[in-house]
C-alpha cells in the first residue's frame, strides 16, 4: 500500500498564496477555514533579512498526536496513511485540536456567508459548497486536510498541488523509492518539519536556498 | 448554451443532470491564463489551469480560483442603476435607484443625441479587462468620432516609461528574462516570474526552474518584495533612482572592464553612427543615411552599405571637414564623466563597492561570444538579463530609468537572444501555418532603426509622433513620445490648459468601463474635483459600485464578468500572455460558462447596441475592419470583412475574426468546444534579435529634433513651462523627482507603493477569499517601515500614524516595523483603503496610498508624460493613539 506525502520545495515556493485558495475551493471549507494555511515571515536583520512562506498542511503523521487523544475513536488512518475524521463518531471536544503541534486541525461553529451584509438566500454558488461540506464535513467536528483523498482516487492531484505556479509541490508514494517525492527527499535533503515532536509527518520540505 | 460547449461529460452523482468542464480564459488579471470551469447543474463550482495551453501551462493562481465568488458575489451590481442625488464627489452616497435597461438605454441616446459636440466624449477603460477593451473602444470612438481615451490605472500602475521604451528597443510591450537559458538577472522594481501577470504562471515556473538551476538573481528595491525574497541578494535602493545605478554600472563596464558585445553594437545598434560636434548624426549628402566609419577601408560609409569591411565603435573621425565620433565612443565618455560611482552611490545609497561588483558579475555572466544551436540554427547565447517595471519607471525619470536599465542588455548583447532580455510578448510572430495570421514583424526606419509593424495603440512608439496642436482633452497629442498623459487632466489648471491650447470643445460625455480612476490615478480629491466632475455625464459598465461610480456615475450598467462573456482573442496582441521562450502561440477565447446572471450584459454587446441606437454602425463595423489589422497582424480577407451596410452581432462578428485570423473551420463554434488553438513557436520568432535586419539606438538622435519641435510648438502656444527640454537629449541621463529635491529636513521617508501578487490592480480587494488572505499576511493591510528607524521614532507595530507629503495630503495607517525594507522608506500596497459603499468587504482596510500623489507637470516625466509614484514624506502618531 502506498503511504502518500508531500515535498513541498522552499526554494521554488515564492508565497503566492494559490495553494492555499485552491484548496478552499477544492474542499468548499466555510469562512475561516484553510487546510492548506500558507504562513509568511521574516527573518534576520537589515540589510540581509529574508522573508520565506511557509505552505503548511495535515502532515499525515504517522504517529498522529491528535489520533492518540481522540476520546471517540473518530480519528483513523486509512490504508495510506491519511488521517481521518468520521463526521458521525467525532463529538467536537477539541482535544485533538489541542494536540496536533502543526494547526492543521480546525473547527467551524456554522455556515458563514462570505456576504453578510446582502439580504435573500445564499448565491447558487455559496449554497452548492454549503452542500458539499455538509456532506463530508460539519460543523462542531474536527476538520482537516485528507491529502484531496477523493481527487485522488478519481486520478486526479490535490488541488494545491494542481494548482501551484511554481510546481512548488510535489504529492507521491513515500513507500516507492523511485516515486518522484521519494528521489526528492534523498536528493534534496527533505526534512520534516519539527521532527522533535516525534509524530513522523509525511510531509517533507526541501530547503529555501 | 449548454451541450456544445461540453469537451468533457463525468456524471458523478445520480441526481445530478449536468457536469460538465468548459475551457475558456481566466479574466483575474492581464495574464489570462487558459482555465477550465466546472459547471455542475448550471452552476460554476470549480477553475482550474488548462494543461493544454502555454498560457498558463495548467497552473491556476489564488486571483484565478478566487474569481468565482466575484461572479456569484452578493454585492455586484445585477441592474441597470441611475443616480438620483445630483450631488457628485469623494465618498458621496448617488442613492441608486434601480432602471430598466430600455430607460437606461433611452437615457444614454437621448445625452449622447443632445451633445454639443461628439468630440466631447471621453472613454476611459480599465486595463484589468484588457482583451474586452480592444474592440468596443476604438470601434465606438471611431463610429462617435472622438479622440478621448485613457487606461485607468495608465497614470499611476502602468508603465509608461516601460511600454514606450521596451517598444524601441524590443518591438514589445514589456520585457522579461529569458528564465530556460538565463543564469544571471538583475531585477529592478518588478515582480516578473514572481506574481506579475507577465505570463504570470508560465513565468513563475520557469522562474522557479530557473532558481532551483542555481540562477542568480539581484533585485533593487527599496523592500524585500516577493521578488526579492527569492533573490541570491537584495540591494536596497532609494525609490526612483535605478537610472544612476545602471549608468554606474555601464561606466563600469565600459570604461573599467572593458567590456562589451562588439557584433551585436555594430550590427544591431546605432552605436557605430557617426556623430557630428552639434550632436546630429552625420549624414550621406546623397542618400541622407547615417554613416559609419570603416577602419579597414578608412573612409565613411552609409550604415548599410554592402562593402562595409568593419565599423569603428572608437575614435573620432574627420569626414568632409567635421570631426565626427561614434555614438558608442560618446556614450563611455558621457557615463565616465557623468556617472562616477560616488555619484550613484550619493544618489542611490547603494555603495559604489557593490555597483562595481554587480556590474561585473552582470558582464561576466552574459559570457560574450557564446553561441547555442536551436532547432540547427546557431545564435549569440547570452545568459544575463537586466529587467525593471513599475518600481523604475514610476518616476519623473520614467522613460529614462527604463531605457538605462536596458543598456545593460544591449552593451552585452543579451537581448532577445537565448538567456538574455526578451520582448514580452513575442514582438515577432508569422502567424497560424495555414493563415499566416497573425502575423507581425518589426521593419527597419530610413535610419535603419526598428519600427512595430502592429502596436496596441494607435501610435506606434517609433518613429516618434510629431508634436501638435492637441486635439484632446488632456493635450497628449502635443508630446511625442506620451503613451497616458495624467498631469493635465487631474490638476486644477484642466481648463486653463484646454483654453490655453485652443480647444474648442468641453468634456460632455464619460463612458467608463470598469475602472476605478478615482483609485488609480493620483489623489480621490483631486481626480474626482479637477477630472471627472468636468463631465456632465458619466456612464459606467461596471461589476461592483466602487469609489468612481459612488463619486461621478449617472448610470451604472450592471456588466458580465468574464465567466459570462465572448471575446474572441484573450491572447493576442500578445502583451501580456506568452511565455517567452520556445513552446507554443496560442489563441485563446472566452466564453460564457454561464448565462449572464441577473440582469447582467457583456460590455461589448451593450456598446454595439448603443452604436446602432445612434445609427452610427456602419462606422463602427467599418472600424473593427480597420483595427484587426494592426492589432491582430495581417489584412482581413474580403469574405470575412464587416459589410458596413450589414447587421452583425457581437457573437457574428467573434466568429468572423477567428475565420480570418485561423481558418474557415476554426470560427466560434469550433473554438468553443476546445476553448484554444496553438501551434508551435519557431526559433526566428521567439529569438528573433539575429534574424530580423534592425537596429535599436543606444544614442537617441532623434529626441533632439522632437525636443526642439515640441519647444517650438509650446511657446507657440505661450506655453513653454509645459515640458523640461533637458529630458530631450541623445544621451542617457538620470533626472530626479521632487522627493530626492525635498530639502525640508522634516520630510526624511519617501512614500512608495507595492502590489501584493494576490491583487489586481483596485479590482479584487473586495474578494472575500483574497480578503482573507490579505488579513492573514503581515504585510498587505499594514504600513512596512524600517524596525530600527521606527524605534528612533517611538514606534512599535500597530501604531497608528499619519504619513503626510509637503502639499499636505496625508494618510492615516497601522505600521508594521520590518526588517525588509530601506531604512529612508515607507512602504504601502497600492490599490487598497477601499471606501465605496459597494464594497463593503474591502472598505476600510490597507491604506489608499495614491491620496499622497499629485500628478502636477513637476512630478511628471518631461519625456513619456509619466507620473511620478513616489513622495517624500513624514511620519507621526495620530493623536490619542
Ligand atoms: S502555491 Fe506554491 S508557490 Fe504559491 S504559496 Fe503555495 S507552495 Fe508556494
Ligand atoms: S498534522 Fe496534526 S492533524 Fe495532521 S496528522 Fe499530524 S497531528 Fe494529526
Ligand atoms: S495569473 Fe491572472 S489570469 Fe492567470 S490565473 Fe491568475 S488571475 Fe487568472
């Protein structure tokens, strides 16, 4: 079985925010809510400063800190290693949020239009993403990122990953030496990030310079 | 509408009827990317990049993805609106009242039928839309017979300078690295590859590759930008003073390395033309060409001549008693006299060690005398590029800062050939295999200078237009290199100018298409009171109620957006589209994914039915005729040509203009199911510097003959304060803005503008997704200032201060202290600070930096008529705070 993850290249990476949009977008999350959070900052001192994006998603832990808390049993890992949440055991204590070091998990109290100040019914649009994530998602519960499971399964890439101008981004089998983000990670020194926390994240970054 | 349009059909869930993707062409900025649309049941629900185009190469950026809750944004304008408070101004509430389109249409002919004279109309387009402007525009201002035309957003966030340089020295629009052969870039002022709609994803691609090959880049600008982030260095630099770098740098070149393309100064510049004492170029009595000096035949001889054994770029020259010198050997005494490094260094702040150093990493990398072979063609490999936009050329130097910064290139002849600079779009195209259209290539002028064959504009960037008593509003025919002209239009002195200048006509009508002048061009105040309160009637096609309608518009169109609309050619003239680099051209369209919602109606439809309700289309039918031609490259064939006597509709005459340009079998219908067409570039198009028999001058001859032309003409008019003349000279020199003259000691930040790459220009802060980004991002609603110069000012983040130029006008912001950014500077994204009652999302966030600008004729660039973007300023705490 594959374990999928993420390579997400630093240097190639220039913090356009597309990913994050495109995520949004590919997943109908309500306002607020980012899976793919793109965290910007700078560093050093005039005149050699240097600002750097950070593009964060779930890192698929393979020791999931928010799964070892989960009081439910709401949190799984599938076949490939992506962790999720069943709408239907979660019952919103958060704890799981507390625990995850990377932010990658979320809650959302109701649907929010993005219009509030216009009168009458959601736009057609608005209503249709309302929909979806009610269907896969809720509000109370824990969401998160699942690595676009369903893209994935009907062949597609993550929307992030699609989406990136930079082809910052690459999504692959971390169990296949030659898969692309495997030769990456080997070849380009991928490192997790925090590997201290000790949850073995399968997603790995590739230095800024 | 509906199954034609279908390229793919993936029923996923029982209930739903309808599931379709549909390829057309992104409209979140001028890059406009081939996109596909996910149309579910009658609703868009997904975008994403188009693989199959090289406009965009599948990639979808956060504007793009973003565009669909502007299409199904509760707070767009759905109906036709008119005005009912007959007060007018800055932040004035119009108190819409909702019309039928028959009563806004009967309004609209009615004030276009009482004119007192046609000529009195004024278009004014925003550039965001740029595809959409391209026919209505020049077609009704034909039909109505005017001359009134302004791009929103020309004055302030366009290139002026760029464009009119970039079109002399590289037949194209705008300049960008070659990234697939480049090693070395400096960059000054621009975020190409990095977020600017330069091919905008192509680029960032291929800038990325480019990065992760180990190219280096230089970046000079005043703030860490996106750009600079990315960059191996960042050399901080005083805004507006890039010109006096790049001079240094070219001192450095030629008169300590040594340096320079020899072939390519001889053979492609105006470098080797000899020059008389009185600064004109010496003249073959006969033929009245340029000459050259031949070393190896030791005699002059016209630039062209066959026989000609070699040219001398050095030395003086006695030819029939002058003594004359070769433009190159002016140019390395002119920067060796006047740019010594110490005075770029006092001038820029950069230190003299570091000019030095960069000019040189700059002339090794461009490794003269490389050569690579290209589809079995064998050409100059230059892998080194000096590029610039909007930071270089927002200055009182404009056109100058532009032009030095390209020096560069020319010296080491890394332009337009593999590696080096590269017209953008494609200035050389021989069009579709089985039309030849559209085809365009640049030609040699008498002097043997390069001229455009097809440009944007009606006016063509070289050879320069002759100076004339104007016939517009805002005088721009008077100056002959003007690309936008904002200082006459937006200052108080907009009459006395016209009376001055003998016009004998009063601005009556505004048409405006979806700009936000009141945002874009100088300060709200000021283009509001001294501009757009001249007319008597404004009409406005427009998305959203923004700053402009709410201050002046009488009627407000409820416009489609461009998920709702036809335009027949997204990516040609090809300004802002094409990779540069070998892969594909292509054609792209858009069309509508769905039916305009509500009552909205696509611009270009709506004017064709405002020409035929004042009868006027023949002309306007007649004029589309004449401008395919120039902006699409190639005549028309008769069978596709409008009859001027016929009646077409917007969608007959989109596909008209697809037969002619592709073929019989590629009209509308067939481009709608595929959404594109492309075909492969070839190396004399997309390297096309060696092949195409044209020079460029480093030496600007020309400009004395203009200079004096246009002095005569201004004092004709008793009006010779109206240029600086000292702008008008052969030879590259750096001017200042008021901001580096300011002497009050108390003004110590100078005030600039940036653009974060998740904005457009005004138009997309009032998106709720990019909103929250910008909320997200440190640095976007915050004013950035240099950490240890805000502590010597007491200030810590989130203070609110107020930022106020010498004239008075201030604005009022949080700062943010940052480590990225010139410790003299003061750094404010541009566009935002939104007030309008439309846009309640965007209202009251990021500060409206243009309210520091007044465009008067001393912050404006004697040479392109360019407005100066920068300002010398002071800062402090808002009282109680
Ligand atoms: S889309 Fe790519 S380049 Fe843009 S912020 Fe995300 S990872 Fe970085
Ligand atoms: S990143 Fe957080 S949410 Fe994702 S798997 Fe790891 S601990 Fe769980
Ligand atoms: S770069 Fe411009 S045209 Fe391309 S997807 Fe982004 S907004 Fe649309």
């Amino acid at each position: 079985m594959p374990r999928y993850g993420f390579v997400i290249d630093l240097k190639r990476c220039y913090g356009c925010y597309s990913c994050q949009v495109s995520c949004k977008a590919a997943n109908f999350t309500p306002r607020g809510i980012d899976w793919a959070q793109c965290v910007p900052a700078e560093t050093g001192s005039f005149p050699t400063a240097l600002r750097q994006m950070l593009p964060l998603v779930c890192q698929q832990c393979k020791e999931p800190a928010c799964k070892e808390v989960c009081p439910t049993g709401a949190t799984t890992q599938d076949e490939n290693g992506i962790v999720l949440v069943d709408k239907n055991l979660c019952m919103g204590c958060k704890a799981c949020i507390m625990a995850c070091p990377y932010g990658a998990r979320q809650t959302v109290g109701d649907w929010q239009t993005y219009f509030p100040d216009a009168e009458g019914e959601l736009d057609p649009y608005e209503a249709y993403a309302k929909k979806q994530w009610e269907k896969k998602n809720g509000y109370g519960m824990a969401t998160k990122c699942d690595y676009c499971k369903d893209r994935v399964a009907e062949g597609r890439k993550p929307a992030c990953v699609e989406s990136c101008p930079a082809k910052a981004r690459t999504f692959g089998d971390l169990e296949d030496p030659e898969s692309e983000v495997s030769m990456l990670i080997r070849r380009e020194y991928g490192f997790q990030l925090n590997p201290e926390f000790g949850t073995d994240p399968a997603c790995f970054y590739l230095p800024p310079r | 509408m509906g199954d034609e349009m279908a390229t793919t059909t993936t029923v996923q869930e029982p209930n739903v009827k309808e599931d379709v993707w549909i390829n057309t062409s992104c409209g979140g900025c001028y890059a406009q990317c081939g996109i596909r649309a996910h149309r579910v049941d009658g609703v868009i629900v997904e975008l994403e990049g188009n693989p199959e185009t090289p406009a965009g190469s599948g990639r979808i950026c956060a504007k793009g993805t973003a565009q669909l809750m502007t299409l199904y944004d509760r707070y767009r304008v759905n109906y036709p609106v008119k005005r009912t408070n007959p007060e007018k101004g800055v932040g004035v509430d119009p108190k819409w009242e909702r019309i039928s389109w028959e009563e806004a249409y009967e309004t609209i002919f009615e004030k276009f039928r009482n004119m007192k004279d046609p000529r009195g109309t004024y278009f004014q387009a925003t550039t965001v839309q740029t595809s959409e402007i391209r026919f209505a525009v020049p077609a009704f201002m034909k039909a109505w017979g005017f001359k009134n035309y302004w791009v929103s957003g020309g004055g302030l966030w366009c290139g002026n300078g760029a464009h009119f340089m970039n079109g002399i020295m590289h037949a194209a629009w705008s300049i960008i690295p070659d990234w697939n052969y480049n090693k070395y870039t400096l960059y000054f002022g621009c975020s190409k590859g990095h977020g600017a709609g330069h091919a905008a994803l192509q680029s960032a691609q291929w800038a990325a590759d480019a990065r992760a090959r180990g190219m280096k880049a230089v970046v000079f600008d005043p703030f860490l930008s996106t750009q600079a982030s990315k960059a191996h260095e960042w050399v901080p630099i005083r805004v507006g003073t890039d010109g006096a770098v790049a001079l240094g740098m070219i001192n450095v070149i030629l008169n300590e390395l040594g340096i320079w393309d020899a072939p390519y100064l001889k053979l492609k510049t105006n470098a080797p033309y000899l020059i008389r004492p009185d600064q004109h170029y010496k003249r073959d009595p006969e033929t009245n060409k340029p000459l050259i000096w031949d070393p190896k035949a030791g005699r002059a001889k016209t630039f062209d001549d066959p026989t000609i054994e070699d040219y001398a770029l050095e030395g003086t020259f006695e030819v029939d008693g002058t003594t004359c010198t070769p433009a190159f050997q002016l140019l390395k005494e002119h920067v060796k006299e006047n740019y010594p490094l110490e005075k770029a260094e006092k001038i820029s702040s950069v230190p003299a060690a570091t000019i030095r150093r960069i000019a040189t990493e700059f002339a090794e990398a461009a490794e003269i005398g490389r050569t690579i072979t290209i589809d079995g063609k064998e050409i100059p490999l230059r892998p080194a590029a000096a590029i610039f936009f909007r930071g270089s050329q927002g200055h009182v130097n404009s056109g100058w800062n532009c032009l030095e910064i390209d020096l560069l290139n020319h010296i080491v002849g890394a332009a337009d050939v593999p590696g080096g600079s590269m017209g953008h779009g494609p200035p050389v195209s021989f069009g579709h295999p089985d039309t030849g259209k559209p085809e365009t290539v640049p030609y040699a002028c008498p002097d043997g200078l390069m001229t455009v064959k097809g440009w944007v504009y009606d006016h063509k960037p070289y050879p320069l237009r002759e100076p004339a008593p104007p016939q517009r509003l805002d005088l721009q025919d008077l100056y002959p290199c003007s690309v936008y002209n904002a200082f006459t239009i937006c200052t108080p002195e907009w009459e006395k100018y016209r009376k001055d200048f003998n016009i004998d006509y009063e601005p009556e009508i505004m048409i405006n298409f979806g700009s936000n002048s009141v945002m874009t061009m100088a300060n709200a105040e000021g283009v509001t009171e001294n501009f757009l309160k001249q007319f008597d009637f404004v009409l406005s096609f427009n998305i959203y109620q923004n700053e402009f309608t709410e201050a002046v518009a009488d009627i407000v169109l409820p416009d489609a957006s461009f998920l709702e609309r036809y335009t027949p050619c997204v990516t040609f003239p090809s300004t802002f589209c094409h990779p540069t680099g070998m892969d594909h051209w292509v054609w792209q369209i858009r069309q509508p994914v769905v039916e305009p919602l509500h009552e909205r109606r696509d611009f270009n439809e709506v004017m064709l039915e405002i020409a035929k309700g004042l009868g006027v289309q023949d002309k306007y039918f007649q004029a589309i005729n004449d401008l395919i031609p120039v902006r699409y490259g190639g005549e028309m064939d008769e069978e596709y040509k409008l009859d001027p006597s016929g009646d077409y509709s917007w969608q007959d005459i989109s596909d008209r203009v697809l037969k002619d340009r592709l073929g019989p079998d590629k009209g509308l219908e067939a481009l709608k199911k595929t959404g594109l067409e492309k075909w492969p570039t070839k190396v004399e198009e997309m390297y096309w510097r060696w092949f195409t028999p044209v020079r460029v001058p480093i030496y600007f001859e020309f400009f004395l003959e203009s200079g004096k032309k246009l002095q005569k003409l201004l004092s004709s008019f008793g009006r010779e304060d109206m240029a600086d003349y000292r702008f008008y000279t052969p030879l590259a020199e750096w001017f200042p803005c008021p901001s580096h003259e300011e002497e009050d000691p108390t003004f110590d930040l100078w005030a600039f503008s940036w653009r974060p790459s998740f904005h457009t220009q005004s138009s997309t802060q009032n998106n709720p997704w990019l909103d929250e980004v910008s909320v997200n991002d440190p640095f976007v609603y915050l004013m950035q200032i240099n950490a240890t110069t805000g502590k010597s000012k007491g200030l810590k983040d989130n203070d609110m201060v107020w930022v106020e130029n010498p004239d008075g006008n201030k604005i009022k912001g949080p700062v943010k202290l940052v480590e990225g950014m010139h410790p003299e500077h003061i750094g404010i994204a541009g566009c935002h600070g939104h007030w309008a009652r439309g846009t309640p999302i965007s209202k009251g966030k990021g500060q409206f930096f243009d309210d520091l600008i007044n465009p008067d004729l001393a912050h404006t660039d004697s040479l392109t008529q360019g407005s100066d973007a920068c300002a010398k300023v002071k800062i402090y705490k808002v009282a109680g705070r």
